[in-house]
C-alpha cells in the first residue's frame, strides 16, 4: 500500500498559510504572507531534497494552482522545476475539470476521502502533500496520512489557518527523526501511531 506524507510548513502555534510569498494565500485578511522564507538555509535545501522525485505528489486545488503558476517558469536553471514536471501530480478537486494544465497531471474527483483511498490501494509509488492544508485536514479525518515532515518555524503568528484545526480528531504521532538547521527551523518527521485514547 502506498504511504502518504504530508510536508508542512508551520509556526510555533500551528500557522501553515501562506509561508512562501506575501500573495499566497490572503483569506481572512491574513498579512504575514511569505513567513517562512527568510529561514531558508543550505540545511532546508539539502533535508528537503533528500528522496526528491522518488514520489508521486497529492495536491489540493490551490495549491497546485499556485506550483503551476510558479515551477514551470523557473529557466534558470534550478533542478526543481525538470522534476516537478516529470514528477506525476494527483490534484483533489471538485472543480477543476481535465486536462489539467501542469504535464504528468491526473485530476481526482468524486470526493477526497473515497479518490484517496482508492489511489493509496493501487500499487506505485509513495504520496507526498506539499501544503494543501484543507486536503491534509479532510485526510486526518479520515485517517490517511501515514506520516509528517514538518518544517517548525521559530515564530507565532497569532492569526492565520493552522495544520491541527480545532475540533479535528485526535490522534497519535510517533517522533521519528529531526534535523536542526542554522536559522532555528525544526525539521521534526513523526510517523502514525495508535489511535489517541479518547
């Protein structure tokens, strides 16, 4: 069966929007867009790399919308975006419609939890979610991500949407592995564990 790995981005008290530029993401009047990027160090870039390309990626709507707009432009040269383009995509939407712009794209309807299920079922390789916040919500609740990658951010924003929303299920994360880098980014791996008591 084929694992799925949510990598996230995230403050101190659980912020996950918006971490990569100040127009990402504005819903709710959120202003500290872009969070994230002056933490980035030669750590991050090697930790993140580390198994790039040896999985297929599961994207929410928005946030493939945002990969597209961005990693198919960069000709400078960079090895994300001939990776990102040979890479296959599964995008979660119920309003998006085929084809799909990005190349190596397939659309997933019918609902995340049953498209998702299904996808984990078939045989090939292992799922990582980049961002996609409201995908990886849906998927807690229903128990389908296997593991985290999360990249902690020695900052609170105060406002802003968070990975663990309030009311979601409670669950239980076995620590895995954590690599330090040289700005005070965490970047903590945690696998699932049983089921939280209740």
């Amino acid at each position: 069966m084929r694992r799925i790995v949510a990598v996230e981005s995230v403050s101190l008290d659980g912020v996950m929007q918006a971490p990569g530029r100040p127009d990402e993401d504005t819903r709710g009047g959120f202003e500290y867009g872009g969070w994230a990027m002056p933490y980035q160090d030669e750590v991050m870039i090697q930790e993140m790399g580390k198994g790039f390309g040896t999985t297929d990626l599961l994207f929410g709507r928005r946030t493939y919308e945002g990969f597209f707009a961005f990693w198919p432009k960069q000709t400078d040269g960079n090895p994300f975006t001939e990776v990102l383009n040979a890479t296959q995509k599964y995008v979660v939407s119920s309003t998006l419609t085929e084809p799909l712009p990005w190349e190596n794209s397939t659309l997933l309807s019918g609902g995340a939890q049953r498209a998702v299920e299904e996808l984990k079922q078939q045989p090939g390789k292992d799922l990582v979610v980049l961002g996609s916040g409201e995908l990886v919500r849906d998927l807690l609740r229903h128990g389908l991500v296997d593991s985290f990658t999360l990249l902690i951010h020695p900052l609170a924003l105060g406002t802003g949407r968070r990975l663990f929303a309030e009311g979601g299920p409670s669950s239980a994360w076995r620590f895995a592995s954590s690599v330090p880098t040289t700005t005070g980014v965490v970047i903590a791996n945690y696998d699932v564990s049983e089921p939280a008591a209740s």
